[in-house]
C-alpha cells in the first residue's frame, strides 16, 4: 500500500516543478550562449552588412541566374537589340519633337524634359552593352 503514497507525491513534485519552469518562462529554442549560426543568417540575410556580405552576394548571383534564364539572351539577343534600336529611335524623334515645340514662356519645362530623354538614352546604351557582353 505505501506504493501507492509515492505516485500521487511524484505527479505533484512533477506538477510543482512544471510550474516552477512556467513562471520562468522557460523556452528549450532560446538558451544562452547556445544559438545556431544558420538562423542568425537567415533573419538578417536581407542586407549585405558585415558577415551576412557573402550569403547577400550569393542571393544576389541567385537572382540574376534566374533572371538570366528567364530572358534567354543568347537565344532572343537579336530581337532585345531589335527592340533597343527602336526605343533609342523613339526618344530621338521625341527629343526632336520637344526641342521644335519649346516652351518659351517656361523653357525650364522643355529643358527638363530633354535631360530626361538623354539620360533614357543612355539607359538604353547601357542595356546594350550588357547584352552585346552576354
């Protein structure tokens, strides 16, 4: 009969010390000192800073294969160029266009306008050579 003594003592010893680690908010997955590195990285693998710099590189170099296997440049490089060339055509007639109808009256306007079509332009000349280098 004494066994019987000892079970209900051992469950309310049990349940004391589940209180007792309760009260402590105790998490198992949050020991100090004892942290895995593969998690610290994968929270802050967002930015390029200080360790995190070569797993940022090669999410970088992820993303442009991926890129690159979308664009199928080898395979379409004639019709990309065929694109840029009209594109680069286009801004060159709009240029035209807005340096024929000048706004005198606000001729800031119209310089703002053609600083911005140069700049696409040179965007364009660009993505040129980056194709041309593929």
């Amino acid at each position: 009969m004494k066994e019987f003594y000892y079970i209900p003592l051992f469950i309310v010893t049990c349940f004391i010390i589940y209180l007792i680690f309760r009260s402590f908010h105790y998490n198992p997955m949050l020991l100090e000192g004892m942290t895995n590195a593969s998690d610290k990285k994968e929270e802050t693998s967002k930015d390029g800073i200080a360790d995190n710099a070569a797993a940022y590189a090669a999410s970088l170099k992820a993303s442009i294969i991926q890129n690159q296997d979308k664009l199928l440049i080898t395979k379409y490089r004639s019709d990309y160029e065929s694109a840029i060339l009209n594109l680069d055509d286009l801004i060159s007639s709009l240029m035209l266009k807005t340096a024929l109808q000048f706004n005198e009256s606000n001729p800031l306007d119209s310089v703002e306008k053609l600083a911005k079509m140069q700049q696409a332009k040179v965007a364009l000349n660009s993505v040129m050579k980056f194709i041309d280098s593929e």
